[in-house]
C-alpha cells in the first residue's frame, strides 16, 4: 500500500509516520503545505491513501484538490469537534481525530482495505464538509484561560502560562508568576486547545511550555529531566515513549 502524510505540523507528521510503520506501512511522503501537495501530485503517480489533515500552513487542504483530480483514499486528520465530525460521518469518509490513537488508526486502515473494490464521489464529500465548517480558515487555540480566585474571575493569558499540570483529580495551570489556578477543563481537552509548537505533553500529568524550560537532564531508563524556570513542586519527567517526539519538538 503506497501512503502518503499531509500535515503542517512536523512533529504530527512525524508521528503519523512512526504509528504506521508499527503496523508495516511505510508513508514514503510527507507533504506540509497546499503548494507542496499541488506540485507533489502534479509530478508523482497518486498513492492509494492520502492522511489528510483539513488546515495546512497556507489554507485548507481542500484546496489541493481544486486543481488536482483525486485519485487516492482520504483519511482524515483533524482536531475539529464533534459538529464537524458528522460530515465524515454522514459521507463514509474514514477520519482520525487528534490525538491519534493506535487503535484508531488500525481500524480506520483496516476499513480502508475492506473497501478497495468501492468507488466514491470524493469531491462531492469535499463540498459537504466544507459546508458544515465554520470559518476554518485560521486555526484557533487558546489565548487565555478564566480561573476563579475566591469570588472573582481572572484572565491568564497563555503567554504567561509555564505549564498545566494534573494533581488528585484536578487540572491546573502554573503561571510564570510562580501562582497556581484550578481549572475546569481536562489535560486532554487541552490537546486540541494548545498551540504545539508552544506547548508539549510530556506525560500523563504535564503540558510543559517550551519558552520556560531552564534546563533539561538525562534522567533514569532513558528518560529526560525537564527543569522549568520557576515551577518547582515536582519533578518534571519526560516519559520514555515520548522522548523522541519531545526532542523532534524542540527542533
């Protein structure tokens, strides 16, 4: 099966990449913009799967294919809510919502490979998931967050933001003030609230701010030491099976 990635954020290319040469597939392309994915399909035979993420670097990866004829299978690659996600639904268009799981991945594969033999009217499904999307033309992440302090609200704005953490059933976030806030949200609903160039899960317990590390340490079983430029109340530990990820991230 010949694939291909098409993804603006390297570090998730990246990923994709490594989670599907687990299961024995080799994506040979990785493509980060709509410009690059044009010139890339006017010049090579189509592969048999495209992972499509719907916003590039330079627009919406729908635009590809306003000037290209799709020959490939699309899974898609996305962080839009549940709203959006009907329109894959409603089409039969396989899709993986980020954080990509294994498991997730497997399936939608093996559902690919249950349909060779099926044609679909692929631009037909573009136009109605283009409907049902609402101003997808910039991606948005968090700019601030509203924390209670006793009878009043306070904006954080994410800049000042060193890491989010998560303690006794709790999700907080640590500001570069040295203060603490509870929040009302979950480490993993931030995983699409977060910008990642910015901000990294290092574990299960910690988002890290990649302007407030001071230092990082080689650490046991071949873990890393993250020391942040105030945050002090615990060891900040980059988890095994993330180390690679975490480094390609700082790059």
């Amino acid at each position: 099966m010949k694939v291909i990635i098409i993804e603006d954020e390297k570090p998730s290319a990246r990923r994709l990449k490594r989670m599907l040469e687990a299961i024995d597939i080799t994506a040979e392309t990785m493509l980060h913009s709509v410009e690059e994915s044009i010139q890339w399909f006017n010049n090579n035979p189509h592969p048999d799967v495209i992972f499509l993420d719907i916003q590039l670097s330079d627009g919406l990866s729908f635009e590809i294919f306003d000037q290209v004829e799709v020959k490939s299978a699309i899974i898609f690659t996305t962080a839009y809510d549940e709203y959006a996600l009907q329109a894959f639904k409603l089409n039969s268009i396989d899709y993986l919502l980020k954080p990509i799981d294994d498991e997730d991945l497997e399936t939608a594969v093996a559902k690919y490979k249950t349909r060779l033999p099926q044609k679909t009217n692929i631009a037909l499904d573009f136009e109605d998931i283009k409907k049902l999307l609402i101003n997808p033309i910039d991606r948005v992440y968090k700019k601030r967050f509203s924390v209670k302090v006793g009878q009043h609200l306070k904006l954080v704005n994410i800049d000042d933001v060193e890491c989010f953490y998560s303690e006794n059933k709790g999700t907080y976030l640590y500001t570069t003030e040295g203060r603490n806030y509870l929040l009302d949200t979950t480490l993993e609903a931030l995983e699409n609230e977060l910008e990642p160039d910015t901000f990294f899960r290092i574990n299960r317990k910690f988002f890290i701010n990649i302007n407030a590390i001071k230092d990082i340490i080689s650490y046991t079983n071949s873990r890393l030491q993250i020391k942040l430029n105030n945050y002090n109340e615990d060891e900040v530990i980059v988890a095994r099976e993330r180390v690679k990820d975490f480094k390609e991230w700082l790059e």
